[in-house]
C-alpha cells in the first residue's frame, strides 16, 4: 500500500485536476484554498502537471489584464484524471469498508446502545 503521504499527493493532484476540469479559469490561489494546500504547493503541482503534459497554460489575451490565463487539460491530463479517479475510489471504497466493520464491531460492543444509522 502506498504511503500516507502518497495518498495525499495524489488526492491534491486528483483534486486540482477536478477542480480545473470544472473551472479553468480558476487562480492558483483558488485552487490551493479549494484543495487545502499552501500557494507554494499549489503552484509546484500545477507547474509539474504543466511540465508532464497533463495541463496546458493559455493566456487570455484579448483580456485587458495580460496577468489572467486559464489551464486547460490535455488529452493527456484527461487520461490521467481518469486513472487517479479509479485508484482514489477504489482507496475509499477500501477506507469504507475498514469504517463500516469498525462501526459494526463498536456497535456489538456496546450492545447497540445509541447507535448510528446502520449504513
């Protein structure tokens, strides 16, 4: 299994891809507030994103200010978001069910006294 901090590289990497995929426009500032993570890592995450060919830089230019661009994803960028989105759901489905037996185990502990909703 891969390790903790891994799993959090590629949740920030996942997650920065989704978010560009819905709003390309989006500053790096957004992006590292929406994700979690500190402006610094945000911006070495999209440069590496960038560098690999996942993500294309375009300035705006018919805009005024020459300081705003969008990213755009690569076909590429698109593949491998649909990669990371298949080991990211196949982690929490896993994280699920670790969860689920742990409830149920606490559950029979106490006898079911104020239990949860069973999910």
């Amino acid at each position: 299994m891969a390790s903790r901090r891994k799993e959090q590289q590629e949740d920030a990497k996942f997650r920065v891809l989704q978010i560009i995929e819905k709003n390309p426009k989006m500053s790096t500032r957004a992006i590292a507030q929406e994700v979690g993570i500190s402006n610094g890592s945000a911006y070495y995450l999209l440069t590496s994103l960038i560098d690999k060919g996942f993500l294309k830089l375009s300035n705006l230019k018919k805009n005024s200010q020459k300081t705003k661009y969008s990213y755009i994803l690569t076909p590429k960028g698109i593949r491998e978001k649909s990669i990371i989105t298949s080991r990211f759901l196949i982690r929490k489905k896993q994280e699920f069910e670790v969860l689920r037996e742990e409830i149920n185990s606490l559950e029979k502990s106490v006898g079911n006294f104020g239990s949860v909703n069973k999910l």
